[in-house]
C-alpha cells in the first residue's frame, strides 16, 4: 500500500517538473544573447558587433560659379532694310492671306539671322498709311491689297512682326517716311480717311507724287503725333527715317511752297534756308518726344550718301554728285548730330568703291572724320550687284570688300544692306562670302545709348538640371528693363574669354514666360557657361561664369 503511494506522488511531482519546464522554453528570453561560440564550442574572446550604420555618398556638384570676368559680348551693326513699299520686300503679294505673309516674313528673318545679322529695319510707313491699326492713318494697300481695308486676322501685324524679331534675337527698328503722301498721281487708290482727303491744304504736288508741306507748324505736329504714336504702343528698338525729305529735284520743275514761305517764314530768311529750318524743327520735335515717351528708343537716320559737294563748301566731300543732302534735299544732318538730336546715322553710300563722281572709299574716310560723337553705319547698295551700268559691281567681291574697308574706319561702327531681297532672292553667293568673311559670329548690335543706362541688372542665379539641357533660375522675377539675355557655352575657358567662332552663342528675349527660368537646350560644348543681360538702353552686365559638372578632388 505504501509502495503504491509512494509511487503515485513521484508521478505527479514529474507530470509538475514537465509542465514549468514547458512554461519557461515557450516564454521570450529577458537576458542578453549568450556571446558567441568559437570554432570548439568555446566562448568567443570578441566584442560585440554593433549595429550597421550605411552613411549615402554626397550628390555631385552639378556646377560651380566661377570667380572670373569676362569682356563685354562683341558689337557690330549688321542691319538689313525691309521695304514694303511697292512690295519691294515683303509682303510678296498685297492679296495673300496674312497667313502667308506671315510664313514669308519669318522665312525672311530667319534667314538674315543664319548670316549672323542682328537688326531689321521694317518700313511700316510709306506714303501716309500704315502697317498698324492707327487712329491717324489708313492701313497700306501694301499689306492688304486695298488701302483703309483692315487686314483677315485678329492680330496686330505690327506686334507680331516685332516679337517675331526679338524672339530670334533682332533689334527692330520701325522705319516711317514722313514727307511722302503718296506714290502717285492716282488719288482714287487713297482711303477716304488718308490726308490727302483730311489735309488737302497740306499737299503739294511735284513731278509724279504729292507731299507733305514741310513748312506748315501743323503738318510738323501731325507728324511727330504719327511717330509718337508708334514709339507709346509698341516695343521698338528705334524710330528709323530714311533720304526723303524734300523731294528730290527734278529740272525746271519748282516745288511750290512759297505760299507757306510768305506765312512762316522769317524776315530775310533765305527760301533754302528757311526750308532747313523747317526739316531741323521736325527732328528737334520727334527726337525730344522719343525721349520724353522712352528714352530707350534710339531714332536713327540713313541720308543720301553726300553732306555736300566740295566745290560748294570746303568742308564737303571730294565728290561731284548730282544732288546733296544740303543743297537740294535740304536735310542738314551735321547739325542734327552736333546737336544730338538722332543716335545714329546710315549714310546711303551706294556707289563702288573707286566710282568716279561719288567713291564709296572716299566716302567712308570723310563721314569717319565727320561723325560729332554720333554712331556712324555705312549703308550698302546690294541691290546694285549684277544689275548696274557700273561694272564693278559684277565683281561678287565689292560689297565684301566694302565691309572690309569700313572695319578700317575706327569711328564707323557696322553697315546696313538695302534691301532684303537682293541677298535672299538672288546674290545668295555675296551673302555667304560676306558671312564667311566678315560675319562668322554673331554680335551685338552697336548701341549708342548704353552709357545711358542706370538699370542694375540681375547678378544672382542659380542653375538647375532642366529636361536635355539646364535652366538658369532667378529669386525674382526679372524686372521690365530685362530684354535680352545672352547665353554661351564653351569646351574651354579660352574661347569664352576669347569670344572665339567656337563659342556657342545664344541671344534670349526676355517675356513673361521666361522671367523667373530660363531653359537652355544642352550643347556639345557645354562645360563652361557664362550668362549677360541685355537691358532696353542696350547695356550689357557683366557676365557671369559657370563650370558645370566639375571635377571635383
């Protein structure tokens, strides 16, 4: 019986041991992992390996701002005139839809942009009408195939021609006749609202046109109100007149103002004289609107090429032309520079170099030394290349060689081409030896107001990664003096300090989609970067220099 008890509680104290055996193996452990077990099953004498702590590498510097300085972006007038009068130029077609004239302008600017030109001066008046909606004149039969009738489009030509020029980097320079009424005798062309019908009293017929009576103080208003109002509705870069001033003369054929003569003019004043003064009076009075409205407007002029013959005067030229600025045209342009009232002059110098009664060499010299601190272009006559009595111009050399000749010049600043359709529709040969001689970069326009300037012009970016390329970002949007920025991109440092033909050159208009990022499309040679501003006076800042992705040690 003992036995049996005994028996039994031993069972029961095992069935118990099993039981807190099972509880503690099914428990979490509360002591530190036992340390490790070497080779032999012997406690391992190593410390305790901490955790794994992963440190990611630096991102790469994307770029760096250099502390250098470059010089100034090179400057050179290389302009071309665009007449539209008789569709000289553009449009082709008065009647083409506007759609089409549009394809034919870009075509056109595109193409003077491939040469490395930098500015179009556009005529958008030519004889009392307009390629504008204007509350003072008709719109041109040049543009719509009916003089007064409004063109097929919502758009305004004129802002449209000028953003076309300024987003491929050109000056635009709006180019107005002011004395010129009208073409011809044939009046029933005219719109109603033309000021031959408003204005008879201001016209005077000569030869086979009718003009503005130069010598009226009204008619001088009524056209400084004209220029003025282009100068406040548009984005400009100048007021452009071309050689039209009085007529030029035709023998025996009296131009009659003699009536206005009496009215204004003064005791003893001579008639000649008298006729100057009234020219003088309007370039005083649209030069002082111009800087009253935008200062930053240059107004720039292109005379006939000869101030005066030296037989008549001593300070002239060693030239025989038939007719002179002074003389005949009654345009006293020495006067209008020494009293700084244009910012440029063009000179028509449309004669071979050696030509015998006007040389254009001889020209060069003399307009060099008599420049009165004003910007002196020379005007070339491309038109004349192949289809001129005088044989010089079958040589495809001599408007090369004139460009040539005006670099020697020191005080003539770059040349202007009349007109666009001799280089683009013919003389496509002259147009590529002048680019591959004289035109293999591009350049800024000259500008004779920069030093006019007191913009202060953005000196803080930052560059960014931007889809093939990169974008230059700003802190704050890009203030109204912002107009252009210039962006060049090198494989060494030497051909961005240098301005070399290597350098990848970009000219930006700045508009409200790019004033706070500007992307640039990625380059071959894009190492080094340097960024400009170009302000509304023309003024350059000074550069600023990036390396991107340097090597870093």
């Amino acid at each position: 019986m003992k036995n049996r008890q005994l028996t039994a509680r031993l069972f029961y104290w095992l069935i118990f041991l099993l039981f807190v055996q099972a509880c503690k193996t099914s428990q979490a452990p509360t002591t530190q992992p036992s340390r490790p077990v070497g080779p032999q099953g012997q406690p391992s004498m190593q410390a305790p390996i901490p955790p794994k702590t992963v440190t990611p590498p630096q991102p790469k510097e994307f770029y760096r701002q250099l502390p250098i300085s470059i010089s100034e972006s090179p400057r050179e007038m290389r302009a071309v005139w665009i007449a539209t009068v008789a569709n000289i130029d553009w449009p082709s077609s008065s009647t083409a839809s506007f759609a089409v004239q549009k394809e034919e302008f870009i075509k056109l600017l595109d193409y003077y942009k491939s040469l490395n030109f930098n500015t179009v001066i556009v005529q958008i008046r030519t004889s009392g009408d307009a390629f504008y909606p204007s509350r003072l004149a008709p719109w041109s039969r040049y543009l719509t195939g009916k003089e007064g009738q409004k063109p097929n489009t919502t758009e305004d030509p004129l802002s449209w021609m000028i953003l076309e020029a300024h987003n491929r980097g050109l000056e635009f320079h709006a180019w107005l006749n002011p004395y010129r009424a009208t073409m011809n005798l044939n009046t029933k062309l005219l719109s109603p609202e033309h000021d031959f019908f408003k204005h008879k009293d201001w016209m005077i017929k000569y030869d086979t046109k009718y003009y503005y009576d130069p010598g009226r103080p009204e008619v001088r208003a009524h056209l400084t109100e004209v220029i003025r109002e282009v100068v406040k509705n548009y984005n400009i870069d100048a007021i452009h007149f071309d050689d039209y001033f009085y007529p030029y003369q035709v023998p025996r054929l009296k131009f009659e103002d003699q009536a206005s003569f009496r009215k204004y003019g003064k005791q003893g004043q001579k008639l000649e004289d008298w006729r100057r003064e009234n020219v003088n009076l309007l370039i005083r009075d649209i030069s002082q609107m111009i800087k009253q409205e935008k200062p930053w407007v240059q107004f720039g002029i292109s005379p006939f090429g000869v101030w005066r013959n030296k037989d008549k005067d001593p300070k002239g030229s060693n030239t025989r032309a038939g007719q002179t600025n002074y003389d005949e045209l009654f345009a006293d342009v020495l006067l209008w520079m020494k009293n700084g009232w244009i910012d440029y002059l063009i000179p028509q110098l449309y004669w071979s170099m050696d030509y015998n009664l006007a040389s254009h060499r001889i020209l060069v010299d003399w307009w060099n030394e008599n420049h009165y601190n004003t910007h002196i272009y020379v005007g070339n006559g491309p038109y004349k290349i192949r289809d001129n009595a005088d044989k010089a111009w079958e040589n495809p050399m001599e408007v090369p060689n004139q460009l040539a000749y005006a670099r020697l010049a020191t005080n003539i600043q770059g040349n202007a081409f009349f007109s666009a359709k001799s280089m683009y529709t013919k003389n496509r040969d002259v147009a590529e030896l002048i680019k591959r001689n004289h035109y293999q970069r591009p350049t800024l326009p000259a500008s004779p107001l920069a030093s006019k300037s007191t913009s202060i012009l953005p000196t803080k970016v930052q560059m960014v990664p931007h889809g093939d390329g990169f974008a230059f970002e700003f802190q704050e949007m890009l203030g109204p003096d912002v107009r252009f920025a210039i962006i060049q991109t090198a494989a060494n440092l030497a051909d961005l300090e240098g301005h070399t033909a290597r350098v990848e050159w970009r000219k930006i208009h700045i508009d409200m989609t790019n004033r706070k990022t500007i992307p640039v499309l990625n380059s071959v040679h894009s190492k080094y970067v340097s960024l400009s501003f170009i302000d509304r006076f023309g003024k350059e800042s000074k550069a600023m220099v990036f390396e991107l992705n340097p090597v870093t040690p």
